[in-house]
C-alpha cells in the first residue's frame, strides 16, 4: 500500500490536527498543497471538489479510501491505527476527550473560518476600509476564540495532568495546539489560560508537534 | 439508576439529536427547559454553567455523569448502549457516518446559531430596523445550510438507501433531521436536495423521530 497523501494548507486548523496526528501515530505521509486563498481558493478547483465535495480542507488518501472531516478522520485512524491510544480506555473519560475536541472543533474553529470571515466583512458598510474589515475579522475570532477556550479552560483544569488529560497526549491535544496557533495569530490574551499555556509547553517538547507545525511546512509563507 | 435527564430547549437542534438518538435506542430520560432566549439565556445562568462551562445546551445527565457536547454524547451512547447500532461495523462505512455528521455539526450548525446570529446582527449600522436583522439572520442561516446541504446531498447520493447510509438508521440521520427543521423555519429551498428530502420522509414515519420533533416538547411555544 502506498504512503497516505494529505491535502491540506499549511496555516489551516483542520489540516494541522491531522499532520499532528498522523506524527504522533507514527504514519508516514505525503503532503499535498491546496491553496485556500490563490485563484479564488484551490478547494474550490474541479478536481478537488470531485474528490472532497465540501470545499475544504483536509483530504486524507489512505487504505485505498479517500476521507474529510477531521473528526471523522480522527476516529477512523484511531480505530484502525489504536497504538499509541489518543482515546482513553473507560467511555466516561472518552465522553471528556471528546467533549474537549469538540468544544474546538464546533464552538470555536467554524466561526473564525476563511469563509466565515469573508462573508462577514459583506455586511459592513460598502466604503469601509481594508484596515476596518481586518480589525472586524480578528475582533470576531478573538471574542469566539476567547470564549471557547474560557471554557475549556474550566473544563481541563479538573482533569488534565501533564496534557489536556492526564498525562497521555490524547486527541484534544491534537486539537488544542492548532486552534492555540490560530489564537496566536489573531492575538488573543492567553494570559487568561494558564492550564491551556501549561499543556501547550508540554507538546512544544513533543517532535510531532514539531514537525506538523504551519511554519515548517513546504507550502508555509512568512 | 435514576432515568438520565436531559437539559434541553425545544428547538435547539442539538438537543433534537440527543432526543432523536434516545428516542432510537429506546431510553426514557427526563426533559428539562433551558430556555435559550428568556432572562437573556438561561444557558448563562450560574446554576446552569456549574454544571455545563460551555454556556450551551443539551446537557445529559446520564449514569452518575454529566455530559455536553452532542457529537460526544452521541458517542457514549453508541459505545455504552449499543443495541441499534448507529454506526456502521466496518470503519470505512463509519468514517463516511461520522463525516455526514461533521458536515452537520461542525460546518452548518455553529455558523448559523443563536450566538453567532446575535453577534452578526451588531455589525449593521446601528439604526438598521428589526426587518433588516431578521432578514441579514435569515439570509445568513440560508447561505450557510445551502452550502453544506449541497456538500450533504452529494456525499449522500451514491450511499444512502432508505436511509442517510444504506437501509438502517445511523447518526447521520440523527443529525440530518433536526438541520433540516432549521432549514425549513428560514426558508431554505429544500427543492435543491432530492435524496435529504427522500430520507426525510422515511424519518417522518418512525415514532422516535415524531416523538423527539420539537413541536411535541413541553416547552414547545407557538
């Protein structure tokens, strides 16, 4: 079987859980690039959209199946790749990882998205500035951003240990450190959380987490 | 064990999942009205954020535990109470469900919810009258549910039967109907969607499905 083939873009959530995923699971991969803002976006392209019908990224090629949705990928690769475990063992504590993992991937990456964003601005005053439309989009991400993590925050503290709980990286993890990179970019007070701040040095250590960083992707930008 | 209890408002569509999902699998639980709008939430009162950090509803409590997040309740339910399956037994057939879901949960619902609807709505000129909101609201909503509905319909073409995936009712389904409630309330044009519009007429004649609509729920208003 040949190597998984990742369609994503560097500086997209989505696409970084999955490069830090397959890191952590020890699957090699290659990666493809889909531009999400030349040419109109190349997830919009006819090729890719006969592959991913959403419009967005990322794509996963593997085992002969091609896959989207990150959550829906997630689960799958847990499923057929368990070692090493990023769900815990007992459905209680599951339900908790989950919960983490969704409290980012529905309640604060979707409303701070590319298309979110651009759709927004078309309801400011026609006249209004570049700088006006920018100041909207990073006021919008940071207030949905901030109030996402307000409660994660509350929601890990109990339960996390050296990561987002215990002291095994689990898939909140994984979806942590994207959406703590997107938070960076906008600017939001991290001041506010210390066990979020606490756990991301802790991956910061984690080579997978390296290697599935924005900045140290082929397609990154300055 | 005490029947679980269900935190809830009539028509929130995420706690129409978790009643469509209970319905399914045949376990009797206790609603309780968290009304969304009324005393500007009761979502945000101190009582409620004691027991759910996210400031949303449904909350299950259910054997000794107090879950949120519907995606991750959904999956609690199906690992700990799995007779009818929801999800498929192969993982390839799993990934397809669980990314119809996340097409739902993750690309349509939070980007057209309460929360972001009220928010949106300040980016106006400040004199803009009632008539306009609504209408920038609805529009919104429309833009948003058309685009995934599209992704939706031709993701589920070559894979549904009398259901969302194959012959048996899965957790797309689940997810599908209270979506496609919302579709209905702000005018989508449902005529673009042949195989949703199919499915749902299958859904219309299971009990679950009439039982959980949120017409029928106590809290339900006119």
């Amino acid at each position: 079987m040949s190597s998984p083939i990742l369609h994503g873009y560097w500086r997209s959530s989505c696409s970084y859980r999955i490069r830090f995923l397959l890191a952590l699971k020890g699957i090699p991969f290659e990666s493809k690039a889909v531009h999400l803002v030349k040419s109109g976006g190349e997830q919009h392209s006819e090729s890719y959209v006969a592959m991913n019908p959403t419009h967005k990224v990322p794509t996963l090629e593997i085992d002969g199946l091609t896959l989207y949705q990150s959550t829906a990928i997630a689960e799958y690769i847990e499923e057929t790749h368990p070692e090493p475990r990023l769900l815990p063992h007992d459905a209680p504590s599951r339900a908790h990882v989950r919960a983490l993992c969704n409290v980012i991937s529905n309640d604060i990456q979707p409303v701070a998205n590319v298309g979110i964003l651009q759709r927004l601005v078309t309801l400011l005053p026609q006249d209004s500035s570049a700088d006006v439309k920018a100041a909207t989009r990073d006021d919008w991400s940071r207030h949905f951003i901030t109030t996402g993590f307000l409660a994660l925050e509350k929601m890990m503290t109990p339960k996390s240990g050296r990561y987002c709980f215990g002291d095994e990286v689990s898939l909140a993890d994984v979806f942590l450190a994207p959406q703590v990179y997107n938070a960076l970019r906008v600017g939001v007070d991290m001041s506010l959380f210390p066990t979020i701040n606490r756990v991301m040095k802790e991956l910061e250590l984690l080579d997978a987490y390296r290697s599935a960083h924005p900045s140290v992707q082929p397609d990154a930008e300055r």
